[in-house]
C-alpha cells in the first residue's frame, strides 16, 4: 500500500479499505459523462479487480482513479476523478503523479486511457494520442447501464 500526504490536509492512498464506494458509485453514476447509470454491484466489482487510489480530505473521499493491470505489460487508466469543490488545488496532477509512479505499474509496454476532456492534464504524464487507432478494435455498448 502506498499513502502520501499532500498539503496540510489531503492525502492519497492505494489502501482498498480506504475507498469510500458510496461516494465513488455516486459520481460515476451521477456525474461522469462516461459510465452513467453504472449499478453499484458493478462498481464494486471493478473496485475489486483493480489497483485503486482514492483521494482524502480526513476521512472524506474526494477523489478517485482506477488502473485495470496485469502488473507486467499493461494498464488501463479509468474513472479518474476529483469532487468538484476540491478541484482547482492541484489533486488531479498529484493523483496523476502517484498514478505513473506506482510500483506496480512500471515497465510496462501499453499504458492506455480515454478522455473526451482531460487531454492536457494527461499529456502532462506521458500519455498521447494513438499512434495507430486501425490498429485497435472495440466492442462498445454505450447504453450497457440503462436499463431497455
């Protein structure tokens, strides 16, 4: 487990029992733009099978990112976010920081990540538009959390 205080009163944190997953079901639920609707059992599930850094004002999560990884040759960055009354104080570089920074998480071939909005806070650590997008397929379901 990794921990590191930031500023007088925040802090980030690898530790699972930390999280606070009513909070982070209810951004991503509620708030994100890319997993509206998410079921909490989902939520919890892939909490469970991820490296998960929560961001903390005392007790009080803020703050999240979730890297899907083999810990060996890739990585998939997801559901990064940080409360909108905390936001502007330097948690998202410092989460990012932690993130590329992480043990677990080094030497690998493909770290990957969307965004439709976040663009200049990632390229700040490394990550870039695909080189070659024919190469990569996808199945999406975009609609997989609302109910037909």
């Amino acid at each position: 487990m990794q921990t590191e205080r930031l500023f007088p009163d925040y802090e980030i944190s690898t530790d699972p029992h930390r999280l606070d997953v009513s909070v982070i079901h209810k951004f991503l639920a509620e708030d994100s733009y890319w997993s509206r609707g998410i079921p909490r059992s989902t939520v919890d599930r892939a909490i469970e099978n991820s490296l998960c850094f929560g961001v903390y004002l005392g007790a009080a999560e803020v703050g999240f990112a979730r890297v899907v990884t083999d810990r060996s040759t890739f990585a998939l960055l997801a559901d990064v976010f940080i409360l909108e009354a905390h936001r502007g104080k330097g948690l998202s570089k410092a989460l990012m920081r932690l993130v590329v920074e992480h043990p677990d998480l080094q030497g690998l071939r493909r770290f990957l990540l969307l965004t439709s909005d976040a663009h200049g806070l990632y390229s700040q650590f490394g990550f870039e538009p695909i080189g070659s997008p024919s190469r990569f397929m996808e199945v999406l379901r975009p609609n997989v959390y609302r109910p037909s």
